[in-house]
C-alpha cells in the first residue's frame, strides 16, 4: 500500500514539473501557432545558472530568482530572432534548433560535460510524515510550486483583462486583431514568461529529472507529449497531461525501465486515435 | 500550326539546359575519385548518403508542405535494419536492405496514422515525438540494441559473391543509388502525383474538391519519402559499419531540414543541400569541438537570411548578373504568347 | 419537369449549441439554375459545406443523383459529380494557371495515383485545359502563377477548376465577391454559357448577377427555409421584401 502511494506521489511531484516545464511551450503554441524548440534549452538554462550561482556562494532562493531572469532573457532573444521568419514552419524549425545548439554548446563550454547535481535548500532535506508513509520533503515541495503556479495561471486567464485577451487569441486569432488586440506584444508576453517558467521548472526539476548535456531534447520531448496529450493553448490541459504522462512514465519506469521513454509513444497514440485535439484543446492549424 | 512547333521547341530547349547541369554533376563525381584519397572518397560517399536523406525529406517537406522533425526515424529504421540483422543474426546485405526498407514502409504507415490530421506545428510535434521515442528505445533497451554504445560487427556487403565493400567501389554504389533516386524524385516530380502532392501543399479545399483523397495522398507520401530515407539508412550502416542512436536522434533530423532549406529548389537543391551539410558535418568537426555551435549559427543564419534556399539566391543572384539572358529568355517567350493571344480572339469571337 | 438531381431533406447543423440550419429540405432538377439568397449568416455557406462534404450534417439526409451521400467525404462527392468553388478563392499559388486545372482534369480521370509519366505530357488532358482555358478567356495567362494572375481572373479560375471534374451539379459560392461592378457583369455571360445539362446552385450578393442567372430562388433566413419560387414570386413577396432584399438589394446597386 506504501508503495503504491508512494509511486501516485513521486508521478505526481513529476508531473508538476513537466507542468511548470509545458506551460509556456502550450502557450507559445496557442498564441503564435509556434513550435519552439528552444523550450528545452530554458529547462536547462535554469537548472544550470542554479548550479552554477549556488556553487559560487550564491544564496539558493537568489540563485533560483536569478535562473528565471535569465531564461526569460533568453527567451526574449529567441523571440526577437524568430521575428523575421514570419509564420513559415520550416524557418521557425531550423531558427529554434539552432539555437537550441548554440545554448547546448555553450552550457557544455560553461559547465562542461558532466551531470550537475542541484542543490536543494536544507529545510527541504529529508522525509516527511504524512500519517502512512514517509515522503520527501521535496517531492511536496515541486507539488506545491506546481499547483501555485497552476493556480496562478488559471487567475491570470480567467480573471485579468490580458489573459481574457490571450485566450481570444488563443481562440481566434483573426477576431482578435479586429477588437484592437495587438497580437505581437502579447505573443511577446506569453514567450518570456512561458520562457522564465520553463527556467524555473529546470531550476526546481532538474534536482528530479537531472541537468546534463542532452538534458534539452529530454524534456523537449516530455513537454511534446504532454502539449499533444493535453492540447495545445490550454493551462487546464497542460496539467491534465502532465499528471498523465507523469503516471504513465513513473509507472512505466518502476515495473519496465527500459521501455519508459517508448511508453511516450503508447499514450500519443491513444490520445491522438481517441482524441485529436487532445483532453482540452482544440486542433491545432 | 506553327505556333505549338515553336512552344515545342522551346520546351525542348528547357528540358535540354535543365538536363545539362545534373549530367555534368554526376560526372563529375563519376570522375572525382581518381583526384581522391581514400579517406576522401570515404567522406564523399558520406555526403552523397547525406544527400539521399535530405532528397527524401524534400519530397515531404518541399513537395507536400509537410515540415517533419522525425525524418531520422526513417534513416534510423534502414540503418539499425542491417545493424540489428547484422549483430544478432549475421544476415546479408539483401535481406537487410528488405528488411530495412519494408520496417521504414511499416513505421511510415503508423506515423502517417498519427499525423494524418495534423498540419503544420502539429506535425512538427507529432513527427519528432515519434522519432524520439524511437530514439529511446535505441538508448534505452541495450539487451536488443545495445544502448549509446551501438551495434557493431556489420561485415563487408556483398551480393550474389559480389563484395562492394572496399572504399571505392562502395562509393561509384552509392553514386549509381543517388543517381537513381535523383531520377526517381524527379520523374515523381513531374507526374501527375508530385503535381497533386504540390497541389494539397497549396490548398487542401481545392484537390479534395476536385476529387482527391488528401489524407491518402499525403499518407503515400510519407511512405515513399521514408522508403527512401531508408535506403540511406541501409547505405550508411555499411558504409560506417557501425549504428549507434545518433542516426535516430532529433539532431539528424534537423540536419536533413538544414539540408532541404540551405538547398531550396526542387531535387538537386536539396541533393546539393545534404552534400554541404554532410561536408561541414565532417570538416567543422575535425577542425573544432565547438562544431554543435557552428552548425547552430549555421541554421539561424539560414533561416534569417536564406529563405529560399541556395537555389532561390542563385536564382536573384543569376537575374542580377545576367539581366540580358534573362531578357533574352523573356523575348522567346513573347514570341509564343502573341499567338496564343490571336488564338483566344478568335475563340472569344466565335462565342460573341 | 425533369429528375432531381440534388435531394436535401431534414438538414440540421448547429456549432457548440447554436443551431446554424435547421431543418432544411429542397430538391434541385437537373439542368437547373438555383439560387440561395438570404443575409449573412443566414446559413448559406454552411448549407454549401454540408452539401459538399466539408462539414457532417448533424441530421438529414443530402442525395446526389439519387444516391445518399450523406456521410461521404468530400472527394467521394466530388468523384459523383459534385463540384463546387469556394467563398474565399481556393486555388494552388504557386502551381500555374493551366497546372491547376489539369490537376482537375487528372483527378476526375482518377489519376493522381501515377507516379510516373508527365502530368504535363498528357495531349488528351492538355488539350482539354486549353479548350477550358480558352472558352474562359485566360488562355493568355496559362503560364502564370497563380498567385501573379489578378482577383478578377482567379475569380474565373475558381469556375473553371469546378469544371475540370465531370461535375453534374456545381455549388457556386458567392463566384462574384470582391469583384467591381463591371467584372462581375462579365461573369454573367460566363455562367450563361455553361452547358444546359448542368445543374447549378448558387449564392450570391450581387442581385444583378442572381436574378440574369437562376431559374428559381430558395430564401434562407436564420438556417431555415423562408421561401422558395422563381425570382419574380421572390420579388414580390412582402415578407422577402422586408426581411432581406430591400436594404440589401439597395446595398448591392450602391457597392
């Protein structure tokens, strides 16, 4: 019984990561009908200017605040480089895979090759007692971030003027040109945030998911599928997926290690038979 | 009358220029190996293989407007066909090469499944997602592939008693195959179905209007294009004899999307495209360990600043430096519109 | 009078709820000349996309020359003969003028399954685009682009593209918008020129272009069927009047 509530716990704790890590990336996706493939590379940014700062005295929340800053900086360098490819797919591709080297790259010059091993904060060391089992205080800790910002995000789209704009974007993005959206400043909005909160997810995750070179295409992947699970431009079904592909990778992992990253395949293919748009989105053009 | 003898000729003397540089490009590299070292020859077989890869995924992305990220799956079925058959089972080159392009038919009918309601970023997510998974379970399941290790002990290929193995006959091989898929690409190019598959690039409404089966054209695609893939695939685990989970990774995938864009252009340009990927692959590497971020700057540079490709800036290069050929070529064909023009009066007249 | 060839009975469509047609029935002969009149969002284009197949009834039954097709897809439409041009000009840019209609022609001949032979070496089908081409005037334009070729012309084009099919019944959506006053009088004879045996059914703004083309008239208002008869009952018939053809036809001289 331990066990099992134990394993619901760490699929969930890792799902909140990949929720912190896919909320941006389904935004993007929403507004700009964009693939950005740099999503990754912000996951590993955060976790290694964390690594990094931390290793040099710097104070961990500091380090963490800092980590965010920076990948939003980062984002809004993708962003202004992607602002001559128009809306042609391939140039998009080609433009964030670029870039997505040129971050690896560089994080393997700065940092070097071997795993990063992030620091947690001492008071989030050990286990707590929950009644049935003891728990990682850590593992809470990511579930609370992860629901706080769920939380946050959902304030934002259905109860602030900018996110009822964003979701007419999402929705329409011709419409919303007509009733005086300015599509472009808040495309440009929902990357650097999304961007930041992908830093944050590898600040807080890569202590679960690891910081390494190739780290990025990992995540990348993990944030793919849970965006096609989910469906695109949706918060609620970011977190929907991300619960899901945290179960079914968790479990996956316990009883057939092996065959964890191809369990991936087993769910697009189900959700994208049984349901095309995905649990809450609809299809994307 | 002579009106149509005219436009014959002229279609005879664009057929003829356009035959004339792939006939000169393929004897050239006909004739390249006896200025070559081995090691050379060896690189150059590299490329074309490169170049096979990028030709089959301009048939998806150039032709039918479908931007994959997965491509490498392809390449990585023929490739991991003949390492699998080759390191559990000693197979030879004949049925490694079946098995490499019917696992490659089989995969592009699954994924085709997947994607064949997805456009554009959709497809883009779909295609790479699958082709990763696939690449995880190169990395991930040794007892079969061995992991990031990859699979060795691929023997010399031969068919019928024939070894092809040694460095230069391997390459005048690969040669005649590329040779082969150039013509292939395009005759497909040119008929009936390359034009529909250009035609549901360009407007899905229309052909499904006009009475065709888009999601079954599109799904043909993705098959023939994979097939092909895979032949590169097979090609290139002989010709490194050796497969490792990079030929399925995310990277080769974009390097064949570098390929296509850098080239533009119908079949050669993506051909020339892959042969110039597949040379920095090799060169910036042994100069540099920085060569991941070269090829990044590379794919932002191109994306910023080339998009049409090579062959879009030798089209504006060529209208710029040789404005008279052009108003040569523009002379001839005014010469055949004015009679088309009194054609239609007199239609036009009879219908008044 | 002469077999239906377009059968609608019971037609509904509604989108999250909001019902967009509701049941529609009519029945269109061979040979003849329907139009669709109705304001906007009255329903028109939808009835064209069920009809057609780019949307699924959610009730009702659609019969194509005595056949139910209500649950086909759109290209099996086509293939018996269904064919149709789009509000909003649906053609392949950057494929040339005569490339785009041969794709017509090679797909009703079920050809857009060879993957060898010149599409464009194909007499027979060559031959037949020019004669389309022609009878359109825009054979002078064959070698364009299409997305160099001007409205007006892609306008024809969009016609000429439903011709390219065997079609038996043709859905015009609105084949004049966006085009001047004086165009879209050319477009007039062009449509008169279409073979007799060909059953036509169209929408359109342009009263001058409606009332010189249709024989009878089907009035749409709010998904539902307001009324049906020849453009001069239509005329006539105060309810029409005031709900619809006043203002609009008053607009459409004005436009």
């Amino acid at each position: 019984m331990d066990y099992w509530i134990a394993l619901l716990l760490n699929a969930i704790s890792f799902g909140m990561v990949l929720f912190l890590l896919s909320a941006g990336l389904t935004l993007t996706l929403g507004t700009m009908r964009l693939l950005n493939l740099t999503h990754g590379s912000f996951f590993l940014v955060g976790a290694y200017v964390t690594f990094e700062l931390e290793r040099h005295g710097v104070d961990l929340a500091l380090a963490w605040g800092a980590a965010v800053l920076a990948t939003a900086l980062c984002g809004a360098v993708v962003f202004v480089l992607l602002r001559p490819t128009g809306e042609d797919h391939l140039r998009q591709t080609l433009l964030t895979f670029g870039v997505l080297f040129v971050i690896a790259d560089a994080a393997l010059v700065i940092v070097g090759g071997d795993p990063a091993i992030l620091p947690r904060p001492g008071f989030l060391e050990g286990t707590l007692d929950l009644g049935l089992l003891d728990y990682p205080k850590y593992r809470l800790f990511l579930v609370a971030v992860g629901l706080g910002m769920a939380g946050l995000l959902f304030w934002f789209q259905y109860r602030t003027r900018a996110g009822m704009m964003l979701r007419a974007v999402v929705d329409d993005p011709e419409m919303a040109r007509g009733v005086g959206i300015n599509p472009t400043v808040l495309a440009a909005v929902t990357f650097v945030v999304g961007a930041g909160i992908a830093g944050l997810s590898g600040a807080l995750g890569g202590v679960l998911l690891g910081a390494f070179p190739g780290v990025d295409l990992q995540v990348l992947l993990f944030a793919l599928v849970v965006v096609i699970v989910g469906g695109a431009g949706s918060i609620g079904g970011a977190l929907a997926g991300s619960v899901v592909i945290g179960l079914v990778n968790t479990v996956t992992i316990a009883f057939a290690p092996g065959l964890a990253l191809f369990s991936m395949f087993g769910v697009m293919l189900a959700i994208l038979t049984l349901r095309p748009q995905g649990i809450a989105g609809k299809a994307l053009a | 009358m002579s009106n149509s003898v005219s436009s014959t000729l002229v279609s005879l003397r664009l057929r003829g220029a356009k035959l004339v540089a792939p006939v000169l490009g393929f004897g050239a590299l006909a004739m390249i190996p006896y200025a070559l070292t081995l090691n050379e020859i060896h690189l150059l077989s590299a490329m074309l293989i490169f170049g096979i890869f990028a030709m089959s995924l301009n048939l998806l992305v150039g032709f039918g407007g479908m931007a994959s990220l997965g491509h490498a799956l392809f390449f990585g079925a023929g490739a991991y066909a003949v390492g699998l058959l080759s390191f559990h089972r000693d197979s030879g080159f004949a049925l490694s090469l079946l098995v490499g392009l019917a696992a490659a038919a089989l995969l592009a009918l699954v994924v085709g499944f997947l994607v064949r309601r997805a456009r554009g970023t959709a497809y883009l997510m779909i295609t790479l997602a699958a082709s990763q998974v696939f690449w995880g379970l190169a990395t991930q399941w040794k007892a079969v592939t061995n992991g990031d290790d990859g699979l060795f002990g691929i023997s010399s290929p031969s068919i019928l008693g024939w070894d092809f193995g040694s460095t230069v006959t391997y390459y005048y091989v690969v040669l005649v195959v590329v040779a082969g898929v150039f013509v292939l690409l395009t005759a497909i190019s040119r008929s009936p179905f390359g034009y529909v598959l250009r035609g549901v690039r360009d407007n899905e409404q229309r052909m499904r209007a006009v009475g065709v089966d888009v999601d079954r054209i599109r799904h043909l695609a993705l098959v023939i294009s994979a097939v092909i893939a895979s032949l590169g695939g097979v090609l290139y685990a002989y010709q490194e004899r050796y497969v490792g989970p990079d030929v399925l990774a995310a990277t080769t995938s974009g390097d064949g999307l570098l390929a296509v864009a850098l080239g533009g252009g119908a079949v050669a340009g993506p051909l020339v495209g892959g042969l110039v990927v597949g040379l920095l692959e090799d060169v910036v590497g042994s100069y540099t360990d920085r060569y991941l971020m070269i090829l990044g700057i590379l794919f932002v540079l191109v994306a910023i600043f080339l998009p049409r490709g090579l062959a879009g800036l030798a089209q504006s290069l060529g209208d710029t430096v040789r404005p008279r050929r052009r108003a040569a070529e523009q002379a001839i064909e005014q010469r055949v519109e004015p009679a088309q023009a009194e054609v239609t009066e007199t239609e036009g007249a009879h219908h008044g | 009078m002469a077999e239906p060839v377009l059968e609608v009975s019971g037609l509904s469509k509604s989108f999250g709820g909001i019902s967009v047609l509701s049941d529609v029935g009519f029945s269109v002969a061979r040979g003849e000349r329907r139009g669709i009149i109705g304001p906007n969002g009255a329903g028109k284009t939808t009835l064209f996309n069920v009809l057609s197949g780019y949307l699924p009834a959610d009730a009702g039954t659609v019969r194509l020359c005595g056949s139910d097709v209500t649950t086909l897809p759109a290209h099996r439409r086509a293939r018996m003969g269904l064919g149709r041009t789009f509000q909003i000009v649906a053609l392949c840019d950057e494929l040339t003028v005569e490339e785009n209609v041969l794709l017509g022609l090679v797909a009703s001949n079920r050809g857009e399954w060879r993957l060898l032979g010149s599409l464009r070496g194909r007499r027979g089908l060559v031959e037949r685009s020019r004669e389309l081409l022609s009878e359109a005037g825009l054979i002078d334009l064959r070698e364009h682009k299409v997305k160099a070729i001007a409205y007006g012309h892609r306008r024809v084009l969009e016609i000429v593209m439903a011709l390219t099919s065997r079609a038996r019944v043709l859905l015009l959506d609105e084949p004049a918008a966006g085009l001047s006053g004086e165009e879209s009088l050319r477009m007039i004879p062009l449509l008169e020129r279409l073979d007799r045996d060909l059953t036509i059914v169209l929408i359109e703004h342009d009263m001058d272009v409606m009332f010189n083309t249709v024989d009878r008239l089907l009035v749409l208002d709010h998904g539902t069927i307001l009324l049906e008869g020849t453009p001069e009952e239509v005329r006539s018939s105060d309810l029409v009047r005031e709900r619809y053809l006043g203002t609009q036809h008053a607009a459409g001289a004005g436009s």
